[in-house]
C-alpha cells in the first residue's frame, strides 16, 4: 500500500470529511450485497482507521480489520474502541497473516486502485476464505460511462490492457499511482483466482463536484439506491462492487 497513509502530513480522515455521498454510497452498497446475511469471521483488508467496520459489524460475530498504515491502525484503535469482537492486525491484501480458510466473509474496497497486478492478492484471498465464503470486491472501473463518452470524442478505445494509471497524490515527491482496472480484465483474474460473481453495483454514480454541488444530497442518495442494482450490469459509474463465491472442486 502508498506510504503517504503513514504520512504525518496527510489526513485519510480529513479527505473523507467533505465526501457523504460517495462514504453513503458504498454503505448502500455492501448493505444491499449482504442483505441479511449472518456470518462467522468477517476482515476487511485495507480498511484505513476503520471507516466501513461500523457498517460490516452487524453481519459478524467477530471481525478483523488488516490495516498496513500504523497511522491508519491507531486512529481506528482509538475510534473503534466501542465496537466488541473486532481485531486490529497488520498486514497487506497481498500478506494478511491470517490462516488458511479461516473468514466467511472478506470486504476489500478501495484497494484494488493501489494494485497494478491484483493476482498475487486474489490468490491471498482464495486462501483465507472458507469454502463457499463470499468476497465484497470493489474496483476503480475504467469503462465508466464518463471514460466511453471521452472514447468517443477521442477516438481513443478503452482497452482491458494496458491499465490505466494516473498520479493521485504527490507528497515530498513521492507519485501514488491510481489503477483503473476494465471489467473484463477483472473477470478474467477472478476466474482464474476461482471466483464466481454472484452480483455486481454500480456505485457512486454521480461522483461529480457540479452535480454534488447543485443537487441535495438526499436527492442524490435516493436515486443512488434506485439505480445501483439497474446500472451494475452497464459498468456505468466510477466504482464497481462485486459480490463473489469461492468455488470449491466437486
């Protein structure tokens, strides 16, 4: 993961400050991917200083938060005391340290844009997950409906390969990349990986300073629910979340 998440000069809690909807988004969506389902274990991977534990508590008995940021790790510490059952540890979606098949459920949101190559960390999550557990993926989706109106202007395609990357942040000259990944080129990797998408959101859908500007949030949010599940199959947003089932032989 970046190192500037352990920066002293970068808040990961201040940039999500002035971003509700996109944060109400994702609870949307994981809610709506969960349903009511109950589960044994449960870790998010790279979950910062804990801002979707809240949300993930009620479908676990007990949860894991694997966080490489020592900076991210305190501030979840601290803020996430009140919540019982729950496990702070240090580790990557690359190398959680936790063992063989031991969650029913794994959230990995917000990560897969820090991954060039996302095979290596797949093949760690097909580790740990029990049988048949399920997966809450998300990825940076490079086929948004923004990017293929750009196609078309342009002239440009959007191709599964190369993946896009782009500067996010530069602190002390440091360059964070940003993956966009293509859908297809997902697929591709969970297949290999041996998942099988059971359902898929588009999320986020309207990620844009002018539309956050002029429409209320409550407006906004609605019609985020509404369309999520409609617009999933269309790749249309900036952000798409997966659910997955490992696959077992026969």
């Amino acid at each position: 993961m970046p190192a500037h998440y352990d920066d002293p000069n970068y808040s990961y809690l201040q940039y999500w400050q002035d971003r509700n909807y996109e944060h109400l988004s994702e609870v949307f969506a994981i809610q709506k991917l969960l349903g009511n389902l109950k589960v044994g274990t449960a870790v998010d991977i790279g979950g910062g200083y804990g801002r979707l534990i809240p949300t993930l508590y009620p479908f676990a008995k007990r949860l894991t938060l694997v966080e490489p940021s020592a900076k991210q790790r305190r501030i979840a510490k601290s803020q996430l005391s009140q919540i019982k059952n729950l496990t702070i540890a240090s580790g990557t979606a690359q190398k959680t340290h936790l063992p063989d098949s031991s969650q029913d459920l794994i959230t990995l949101v917000r990560v897969m844009h820090h991954l060039p190559d996302p095979q290596v960390a797949l093949s760690e999550l097909n580790r740990i997950l029990k049988p048949h557990g399920l997966i809450i993926l998300e990825f940076a989706n490079s086929y948004n409906f923004k990017a293929r109106i750009a196609s078309l202007i342009t002239g440009r395609p959007i191709l599964p390969i190369p993946i896009e990357k782009r500067s996010l942040i530069n602190i002390k000259r440091q360059t964070i990349p940003f993956v966009n990944h293509h859908p297809q080129t997902i697929q591709k990797l969970l297949r290999k990986s041996g998942f099988v998408v059971k359902s898929q959101l588009s999320v986020s859908n309207f990620r844009s300073p002018l539309i956050k500007r002029f429409v209320p949030l409550p407006i906004l949010l609605f019609l985020e629910k509404k369309l999520q599940s409609p617009l999933g199959n269309l790749y249309f947003g900036p952000s798409i979340f997966l659910l997955l089932d490992k696959q077992t032989n026969p």
